[in-house]
C-alpha cells in the first residue's frame, strides 16, 4: 500500500506452475575454466563433462572460435572435431517426458566448401535427434522427448563427420526442458481426455504422446 489510504485488489484463481527448463550443471560450458595460452583445451578435465578424442573447450576468439560469435552463454563453448564425443550425468528427480534444448554453430574459419558438421544427441543410448550444424551463427536445435524416471542417466554429444576433412561445430547452453505428457492429468487440468473427451493442444505446445490415448477428437 505503497500511497496510503484505502486501496484495494482481489485476487483468485491460484495455480501452482511446474518449472519448465531445469539447469544442467556445467552444460553452458563455464567448467573448467580454459587457461591455456591458445584459449582452447582438448580433453580438459576437472569439469562435470567427459570429453574424448577430439573434444573439449575454447574460449571466444581462439584459432577455433575467431570467425564465429561470442559464446551464447559465457566465455567458453564445447568443440567437437569430427567424431569427437562428450557425455555428462542428467539426475532426474521427477518422472516426466523431457527434451534437450541446446545452441549450436559451425566453425566459421574453415573452408566452407568443405566444413559440414551433424551432432547426434543420446541419452543412456536412446537417441533423441541428428543434427546438421549448418549455420556459422549460433542456432538453437531442439531434441526429441524422451520419457525418464527419477535416476541419473548419461547424456552424450557425439560429431558425426559426414564428409570427413576437418569438421567442427560448437555447442553452449544446454537445457533440459520438462513437456507436457498426454498421461499427465497436470497437463489437462485435472484428467486425462478419454472416449468422450474432445482434447485441444494449443498452438506453439508441446506435448509427449506416450501411451494410450482414448480421446474422442484430438485438435492441434
């Protein structure tokens, strides 16, 4: 009642939200921080990710990063040359449908003509998606959803290569986003559609269709 007086507001309808987009520790690439005098690392070590052949981290305006943006989140991004690969633990406390939200660009210093990239994205084996890293500006690519329980689970980026030589892309700014899933009566206000249900997903959601679906008419 910042004025005084007689001032007045009602207030009704609360409703609880889920957080959508959860952290991932050490997915924007910050740890560990790069010292080396090039600005870039291969197969650092003492950060939450496990990096193989080929894999590792650079700061922005390296000998990888010169001809790119700056980092989309901080200082530094992971750089996957050629087949390299890198994994780090998801823990999941809440059973749910997920999908991994992420940034991603080509290295902007190499032949054009010949530099082509595709990340391919899993989690404990599953894949969630195939990217092709086509854009030298950082773009953001969207995985698959995949349903997972209360647990930890290894999430792991893998370069594909598609037309060997020397192909590199950059990653930054992973998330791990919680959707909607058709089982969840959450995501319909209280049940789950069935036979006599007319159901509408909205335009621009997102929903997991897992399981049995019973409604009578579906809308997107």
């Amino acid at each position: 009642n910042p004025n005084g007086g007689d001032n007045t507001c009602f207030v009704d309808l609360f409703r609880s939200m889920r957080h959508i987009s959860l952290p991932i520790s050490g997915a924007d690439m910050e740890d560990p921080v790069i010292t080396t005098p090039s600005g870039y690392e291969y197969r650092p070590t003492g950060g939450p990710w496990t990096f193989y052949s080929g894999a590792g981290l650079t700061k922005n305006n390296t000998a990888f990063t010169r001809a790119n943006p700056p980092a989309p989140q901080g200082q530094q991004v992971m750089f996957l040359q050629n087949n390299a690969r890198g994994t780090i633990n998801l823990q999941i406390d809440m059973a749910a449908s997920y999908r991994i939200r992420f940034q991603a660009a080509l290295r902007g210093n190499n032949n054009p003509a010949t530099e082509e990239q595709s990340v391919l994205l899993t989690v404990d084996g599953t894949v969630l998606g195939s990217f092709d890293i086509e854009d030298f500006n950082y773009v953001e690519y969207i995985s698959m959803p995949i349903y997972l329980t209360p647990g930890n689970y290894t999430m792991e980026v893998k370069g594909l290569a598609p037309i060997g030589s020397d192909n590199t892309a950059f990653l930054d700014d992973m998330q791990l986003e919680m959707v909607s899933d058709w089982q969840d009566a959450y995501a319909w206000d209280g049940g789950v559609p069935t036979s006599n249900d007319n159901a509408t997903i909205p335009a621009g959601a997102t929903m997991a269709m897992r399981g049995t679906m019973n409604a009578h008419n579906v809308t997107v």
